[in-house]
C-alpha cells in the first residue's frame, strides 16, 4: 500500500506539471524523466514480493492492495510488463484480480511496443493541444471486447475527457 501512495502521488503532481502553461515541453520531459526512478523502485518491490508471496490475488491481500499492484505494474518497463502479464491473467482468470486490470496492462504494453492501435481502447497518446488519441484495432468489436473485461462502452469512456479515435 506505501507503493500506492507514492505511485498515485507523483501521478498527482505530474498532472499538475503537465497542465502548466508556464513550463516548456521540455521541462515537462524532464519531469515525467524524474519520476522513472520511483516507478522502478517500485516495480522492484512489487517483483520481490511475488517472488516470495506469489501474486497479490484478492482473497489474500484485499482488494486495495490487489488493485495497488496492478497501478504499479501499469507503470513498469515494457519488461516486466511482458513477463508479468500472463500472471495477471492467470490471476484474473482465477477471479483474484479485476478482469479490467488485464485489459489495461495489454494496451499499455501494446503502446509501449510501437503499436498504435490497441484491443480495448484503454491506452491513449496525449496530444500538446491535450486530445487523447485512440485507435481500436478492431472497431466492429471493440465494445464485445470492452463488455467481456468490465470495462464500460467505448461512447461512454469517451465521453470523461475530450479524445479523438
């Protein structure tokens, strides 16, 4: 839970970082660069803890610090994204861990590999003018996809923050 709070922190202070009109582009780089150290302390952590727990499945830490591990493991590498996916799945599929949980690691990986176009729509690029961008890589499907996660339909997440597809 302490890996929660300082991962949610510095999400809070970036944010604010990100909206400033004052800082350039390039000092908003730089912090968004700062906070890698944090995550990567984090993410060690979380893989230690595995390593001697097993995965945070619900029935065994609750459902705060189920949900803690799946933020911090949104915030990992690409690395450990891969290697620890297939956990979370097998987590999932176990139901010890929100079905959603996995969709939002999938697309964060699939951004994290080049690949633009993601399954649920779940990961999106930030434009300077702060569009969020989306491509689905199936569209016809793309609320089934949605739907079989728990994750709400594509018109309704569209409609929290202004996106374009």
């Amino acid at each position: 839970m302490e890996m929660k709070v300082s991962d949610q922190a510095l999400r809070v202070v970036m944010a604010i970082v990100q909206d400033s009109e004052v800082l350039s582009d390039s000092s908003k780089s730089q912090a968004w660069k700062a906070s890698h150290p944090i995550d990567s302390v984090n993410t060690q952590r979380l893989i230690k803890l595995i390593a001697a727990f097993g995965y945070p499945d619900i029935d065994v830490v609750g459902v705060d610090a189920n949900k803690a591990a799946w933020l911090i493991f949104q915030h990992s590498d690409k690395d450990v994204k891969e290697i620890y996916l297939p956990m979370i799945k097998a987590s999932c599929d176990r139901g010890q861990t929100p079905m959603k949980y996995y969709a939002y690691v999938h697309d964060r990986l699939t951004t994290q590999s080049g690949i633009t176009e993601t399954k649920y729509c779940c990961a999106g690029r930030k434009e300077a003018d702060g569009v969020i961008w989306f491509r689905a890589q199936n569209k016809n499907c793309l609320n089934l996809y949605r739907e079989s996660v728990g994750l709400p339909p594509w018109e309704e997440y569209r409609r929290e923050e202004p996106c374009r597809e």
